[in-house]
C-alpha cells in the first residue's frame, strides 16, 4: 500500500510539476504551481523536501530585497 501511495504522489506531484515548467514559457502562474509541485512531492521524496526547502529559503531573499530597494527609494523622497 505503501508503494502505491509513493506513485500516486510521484505521478500527480510530477504532472503538477512539470506543468508549472511549462508555465515558465507559457503564460500561467509558475510562480505558485512550481512550489506546488514540490510540497506534493515533498510529502513522500526527500529530495523534494530540500528543493522545496531552498525554493522557500530564495523567494524570501528575493522578498526582502525587494523590500529594501523599495525602502532605499522612499528614503529620499521623505527628506
């Protein structure tokens, strides 16, 4: 039963996947279906677990750079 679950998970993790890469060049949110993906494959693959993990740990560098470049140009507006 076990093995059934891991290719359920496998082969529906995987097509979401795989459609959030398509995403990239086709319009769509690839953005939020990627990491989709990934959680559903991080349920039973340890290897998704960590891409999972370092997608997490980038989209928040990337938000808190964001963050500062829109503090660096309120700054000068405010003096």
């Amino acid at each position: 039963m076990r093995n059934v679950r891991k290719i359920f998970v496998g082969i529906i993790g995987g097509t979401v996947l795989l459609l959030g890469v398509v995403m990239i060049l086709l319009p769509g949110p690839a953005i939020l279906v990627i990491p989709a993906g990934l959680a559903i494959l991080a349920t039973e693959f340890a290897w998704a677990a960590r891409w999972l993990q370092k997608a997490r740990a980038k989209m928040h560098e990337v938000k808190t750079r964001r963050a500062a470049k829109k503090a660096a140009r309120a700054a000068p507006a405010a003096r």
